[in-house]
C-alpha cells in the first residue's frame, strides 16, 4: 500500500487527482490503494512510469535551464504583483490617516471653542444664543483619544507595510 500511495503523496495529490491522470474512476483508484483491485494495464504503466521518473536522482534534483528560467520569470512575477498589491495597500491607508488626522483636528478645534464657551459663560450664559451654542459645542465636543488611537493603529500598519515592501524589493533584486 505504501508504494501504492507513494506518488499520490510525492506529489501531493488528492484521490481524484491521480485517478484522473491514470485515467481511472476515483473510486477504481481508491480500491488500488487498499489493495482490493489492480488497475488496468494502461493505467499500471503510467503508474510505473511516473514513479521511476520520480526516483532518478537526477528527477529530484536538477532542472533544465529552461525551468528555472521559468521559475525565476514566475517568481518575479508573483512579487511584483505582491509589490504592486502592497503599495496600492499604503496608498489606500495613507489616504484614510489623512482623514483620521482631520478628524481629529476638527475634534481638537471643537474642544477648543467648547473651552472657550465654558470658561467665558461661567455661570449662566448671557442670552439663548449663547446658551444654545454652548449646549451645541457640548454635544460635539467628543475626546480624540478614539482618533488618536486609530491613527497609532494605521501609523504601525503603514510602517509594517513598509517593512513588507523593503523585504519584496530585497527578493526581487536577489533574483
């Protein structure tokens, strides 16, 4: 049963997989690996042919050329789109620690003027205007310590993403 399963293995291959490359049913391929049917002939020799191309050493170890050409060319690819994806990544997050920094500016200059409102109506307002804005200003006064903390969260991502792009830009260069 072990060499049975050897290939599915090496290769990492679900039942489906290698029935389907040996042109059998799964459920044909799943009675060979418990050993309660053989395969059809055709399908034995792929099977022999696929494990001794497997067991060369030179199999395991070696690619042409051509394929780690191919490889070098697939993996600049996937980290220049990794790249790509994680500066559109700080774009985005320096677009909204603008907003979150407005915010909290305008939190700032409304806790200002509601300061202001409250230490120069100590007492009673002098007229319902004044009252009424003062109740306003209270209303929107809000601490900016949930803006403050918002920011501190998007400051580290940004610097983790810049840590990101620094060690894809090394990877890339070193190909």
């Amino acid at each position: 049963m072990k060499k049975r399963n050897s290939l599915r293995t090496a290769l990492n291959l679900k039942q489906e997989d290698i029935a389907m490359l040996l042109g059998v049913s799964r459920a044909h391929w799943g009675m060979y690996e418990i050993g309660k049917r053989d395969l059809p002939p055709r399908a034995s020799q792929l099977l022999f042919e696929m494990l001794e191309t497997l067991e060369t050493p030179k199999a395991m170890t070696t690619l042409t050329a051509a394929q780690r050409k191919q490889q070098n060319e697939t993996e600049q690819q996937l980290l220049a789109q990794l790249l790509r994806e994680n500066e559109y990544q700080q774009q985005l997050l320096t677009r909204a620690m603008a907003a979150t920094q407005t915010k909290e500016s305008a939190q700032l200059r409304l806790s200002i003027l509601a300061d202001h409102f409250g230490s120069t109506n100590s007492g009673k307002p002098k007229n319902a205007e004044a009252e009424r804005s003062h109740k306003v200003l209270k209303t929107l006064h809000k601490p900016t310590a949930h803006h403050t903390a918002t920011l501190l969260q998007q400051q580290i991502k940004l610097q983790t993403l810049q840590f990101e792009q620094q060690l894809l830009e090394s990877k890339i260069k070193d190909l």
